[in-house]
C-alpha cells in the first residue's frame, strides 16, 4: 500500500487517476492489475469491459491505493492539511452531502466546532441554509447522523421552512433518520406528532397544551395543514382547530382529505377550486368575485374544462408560477401528465397561446 506523502498534490493524485484511465484504455496489463487488486469485485470481468470504466473508477483505484475507501476521503486527507478553517467547512459540508461517514468523523475529530456550521444543499434551486444536522437527515444517513449528534449537533434548530431535522426527516420520507433522531433525544413537536400521524402523542401533547392546535410548526404550517389522515383531522377539530384556517389547496392530491375538510367547514377559494379541479365552484367564483386574481391560477390546472374556465376570465397562458420551479401553465401539464400520455391539456393551451419556448427556458 502507498503512503501520502507530507506535502501531498491534489493536482498530481488527479493526474495519477488520469494516467490510469488512459492505461485502461489503452489495454495495459499492468493498469488491469492495479484495477483488479485495488476492486476485487472486477476479478472475473474481462479486459474489454473494464477499459470503458471512468475516471471516477480510476479515482477509486488510487484512493484505495493509499489507503482510504473512497476519492473523497483522500482528497480531504489532502485538504485538510491545510489549517484554513474555512476550507474544512467546505470540506465538511460536502462530505456530508456525498454520505462519506469516514471523512465526516475525521473532521469533527480535528475540529468538533465544525459541527455547527451551516450551508445551502446544492439540489435545491434556493440559497436557504441547513445545519449538517438537516441534510445527513434529509439523505436518511444514520451513521452520520450519530456523529454529528455526538459531537453536539443541536436537533432543535429550525430553519428553511420553519423545520428542524425531525420534520425534515419526516417529510421526506426517511424513516431510520425519524427513528434514530427521536432515539437520540429529539423532541417530537406537535408538528411532528401530527406528520407522523401519531395519534396517542398528539392526544398526550394536546391534554398537556391545549393551545398547541394553534402552533405554527413546519412550512409554517398549523396543525392540522400537516394532517396524514382523516382520522388525525377529526381528532384535531375536535381539540379545537378552526376550519377557517385550512389552507384547502395544498390537499388537492388527496381527495379523502380534500372532502373532509370541505365537509367540516374549510372555505374553498378559486385557487383551491382550481387545484381541485372544481368547475363548478370555480364558475359561482369567478361570477360573484370578477376581480379575483387569475395570475397563477393557470399553472395548476388538471383539465381542459378548468383551462377554458380560467382563460374565458383573462387567465395568462404564460404566466409563471411563483416559487422555486416557476412553472408555466403549460410546463406544469408537461411535466404532470406527460408519462400518462396525456395530450388533451397541453394542445388546449398551445392553441390559446402558450408558448413552447418559455416552457424550455423555465426548465
């Protein structure tokens, strides 16, 4: 195995992987064996299929050939040579982000106030900043979750959207990082309860304080906007939510819900008609409330029928949704009935003047 050595170059490891693509390619006997001992698992394949691999197999190769399990850890063995404690909140951030555990470790090890930093997570379109703590919840990681943890991670923080690393964990769907969070001491909020559908902790919550029903929680959200069944909505009304406060449309994919709340009192605006694809109401809408705001409206049509609707009262066919995607109305029917095969909407719009190229340009 070979060792780094004291002044070790990023530039030259790249150039060193670099050089062994390039012997791969070229059907090197010697680059196959440094392959084949570095991954044993391309033991048994043959030459052909081993020199289309890329450079970040060839990467992988040298890292192993130092000593470390992936690319990443080495190139931080590298880095972090350099004392530059801006550079290890880079590093660190990134390591996080790219689930390398190893290197994560031996960071908050060199430096453990690391684990207070914050940065944006690259995915998101948005410049919003995260704890470390936030992201290895969101990417469901529970090795790097306990190291962080360990090294004074604060699980109660809230940031972009009103979230901690909890509810985080919870809306996307990451149920070791809910159990391991919760595990390691993380409050579970009404928020939370409430997302987790969790019946008898918001009964629990609730008998102790009654009033919060009326928290703001996650996505600055109440109670009872956070709702994952009918069931847990009943409870909630019967504890004291006001149906007024009800934001209708964001349950327009639920119908169950959707009809629940609707039942229950919940005030259907023209923007939750839309997405709920009810022309009827749409139409006594627009016919009693004429200066209602049609900007947006379009975006979140499902029909022909709601389209003509909307068009029919001044609707813009090319208007941008606001947010993070800013959609058009017919880059929405695009992308949401596209894989369906459903044509009837987008052909609707084009020929009441949407245009196909702000489609492309909005992405």
């Amino acid at each position: 195995m070979s060792k780094l050595p004291p002044n070790p170059s990023l530039t030259h490891l790249k150039n060193q992987a670099k050089a062994l693509r390039k012997g791969l390619k070229a059907g090197e006997p010697q680059a196959f064996k440094r392959l084949r001992e570095a991954l044993p698992h391309y033991q048994g394949q043959a030459d052909d299929a081993l020199s289309a691999l890329t450079l970040v197999d060839a990467q992988l190769v040298i890292a192993r050939e130092y000593g470390f399990a992936g690319w990443v850890a080495l190139r931080e063995a590298v880095r972090t040579s350099d004392p530059d404690p801006a550079d290890r909140e880079v590093h660190l951030l990134e390591a996080v982000i790219q689930n390398d555990a190893e290197t994560v470790k031996a960071l908050l090890a060199q430096d453990p106030v690391l684990v207070h930093i914050q940065g944006p997570f690259p995915s998101f379109s948005s410049k919003d900043e995260f704890t470390l703590l936030h992201i290895a919840a969101l990417k469901g990681n529970a090795e790097i979750i306990h190291a962080l943890l360990d090294h004074g991670a604060d699980a109660e923080i809230r940031l972009v959207e009103n979230c901690t690393a909890l509810t985080y964990a919870i809306q996307h769907q990451q149920p070791v990082a809910v159990d391991l969070l919760i595990e390691r001491g993380a409050r579970v909020g009404i928020d939370a309860a409430v997302m987790m559908d969790d019946m008898e902790r918001v009964k629990a919550l609730l008998y102790g304080e009654p009033d919060l029903i009326h928290q703001i929680g996650f996505g600055d959200n109440l109670p009872i906007n956070l709702i994952r069944s009918v069931e847990m909505g009943r409870l909630l009304f019967e504890r004291g939510a006001d149906p007024s406060t009800v934001a209708l449309s964001g349950f327009a994919s639920d119908p169950e819900r959707a009809a629940f709340f609707i039942e229950n009192g919940a005030t259907v605006d023209i923007e939750s008609a839309t997405r709920l694809d009810d022309t009827e109401r749409a139409q006594t809408l627009l016919a009693t409330e004429p200066d209602l705001d049609m900007r947006e409206l379009l975006v979140s049509v499902k029909s022909v029928e709601m389209a003509r609707l909307l068009l029919d009262h001044g609707a813009d066919p090319n208007a941008r949704a606001g947010g993070l995607h800013q959609h058009t109305p017919l880059g929405n029917a695009v992308h949401h009935f596209a894989d369906s095969g459903r044509k009837d909407l987008a052909e609707f719009l084009i020929e009441n003047g949407a245009e196909p190229d702000i489609v492309v340009a909005a992405g």
